[in-house]
C-alpha cells in the first residue's frame, strides 16, 4: 500500500472535523444558544469552552451534553435552569462534538 492510500483516511478525517467545526458553529450561532452563551465568558450561562474544559476528561460527555442541550437541564452551573432546545438530534451531536472541541 503506498503512503498516499495510507495517508488518505487520515486526510478525510481532519477535513470532516473542520467541516464539523464549523457546522457546529454555524448552528450554535442560528439557534437561541447566543442568547445565554458566549464562546469565551460566562453570559447568562457558562462558556462554551468552561463547559469544554469541565468535561475534557468525561468520556461520556458528549452524548451528555448532546442530551442537555436537547432536553435543558438544571444545576450544573447554579441555579439558572438552561430550558429545552429546538434542536435535532443530529444538530444537539454536533453542537456538543464542536463545544468539546474548544480549548
């Protein structure tokens, strides 16, 4: 096998990691997220890379937050409950896979 066939799985992979990073973007930016959520700070609730950093070591952190982000959830960061979100199921992955993804 020669090292481009090698090279070739690895490739896609990092090219649909970017084109999930900025789906994941794009939908956190479309959907009402922006309203309690900021990249960076703490707004009405944590930032995205504080919930990333909280969960960096949690392997079942992903489908979690994917289920937090669906479903709302309350007091994991105080007592400000985080409502239902009007997502997909695909969407709540993607939003939750990028999250995670931040540093």
């Amino acid at each position: 096998m020669s090292v481009h066939r090698k090279l070739l799985p690895v490739a896609l992979m990092a090219v649909a990691q970017i084109a999930s990073a900025q789906e994941g973007e794009e939908i956190f930016k479309a959907k009402p997220c922006v309203a309690c959520h900021a990249v960076e700070t703490k707004t009405m609730g944590p930032g995205l890379k504080q919930i990333a950093q909280k969960y960096q070591y949690d392997p079942a952190a992903e489908g979690r937050l994917a289920g937090h982000i669906r479903n709302g959830t309350k007091g994991n960061w105080g007592n400000m409950p985080m409502p239902p979100n009007n997502v997909t199921e695909d969407e709540a992955k993607i939003l939750s896979a990028w999250i995670l993804s931040l540093k």
